[in-house]
C-alpha cells in the first residue's frame, strides 16, 4: 500500500500540526480538520486508511463522529485521543468499535504503532 493516508480531527491547531508532522515524517499523507462536522462535509474520507480524533470538541464531539464514521464505513478505523482521563468514555469508544484510546500528551512513536494497526487493519478487510 503506497500512499498511507491519516485523517486527523482536531479542534486544537496545535494538536493538528503535530499529528500532520509525525505522520508526514513517517511517510503519511495527513490532511486536518478542525471539526467533526469540516471532515464529514469533505470527500477526504474516501481514501482513507484511519480517522485520528480528539474525543471533546464544540459541536460534534469525536464518539458522535466516529458513530457516523462507522455507519457509513464500518472498516474504516478510529483512534481517538483526548486530554481527559475518562474510563468511562474510553470503554464506550472501545465498545462501540474505536481501534485505540490514547491520552494526551501522546507517545509519538505509539500513535504511529497504533496508524500502522490501523493500515494493516485495513488491509486485511
């Protein structure tokens, strides 16, 4: 698989950039939103190997997003990440089909172990 393509949501910017680097540097294609609602309405979802998003954003938040991300393509996998520690919320997102629940500030070198899960998770489908 050539052109590994991550999409990452997020409604801090900072948190964007940093996914987009780490990914870009390992080879990715990263495109960023700054919503749930800004990656839904984009075509972006198409060629997609996994959606990275934050769990608390205004608006949609990300177990909202990924409960429409799985409707309307279940293969396609979630990792979610978020700055609260919530054992509740992390065994929803796992319940209902996330790949991974990471906490921020997150490893770099586990949020790409968990993207490759992601492509090779994929791949098998």
């Amino acid at each position: 698989m050539k052109n590994k393509v991550v999409l990452a949501v997020d409604d801090d910017v900072r948190i964007r950039e940093s996914i987009a680097r780490l990914g870009n540097a390992a080879g990715w294609t990263v495109l960023t939103f700054p919503s749930g609602e800004a990656l839904l309405a984009s075509s972006a979802i198409e060629g997609a190997h996994c959606v990275i998003s934050d769990v608390r954003m205004p608006g949609m938040d990300g177990l909202e997003l990924q409960r429409r991300l799985k409707a309307a393509n279940p293969k396609l996998p979630v990792i979610l990440i978020t700055g609260r520690v919530d054992e509740q919320v992390r065994q929803r997102a796992l319940r209902e089909g996330a790949l991974s629940f990471l906490y921020k500030p997150f490893d770099g070198e586990e949020l790409l172990r968990e993207m490759q899960r992601a492509v090779e998770q994929r791949s098998e489908t």
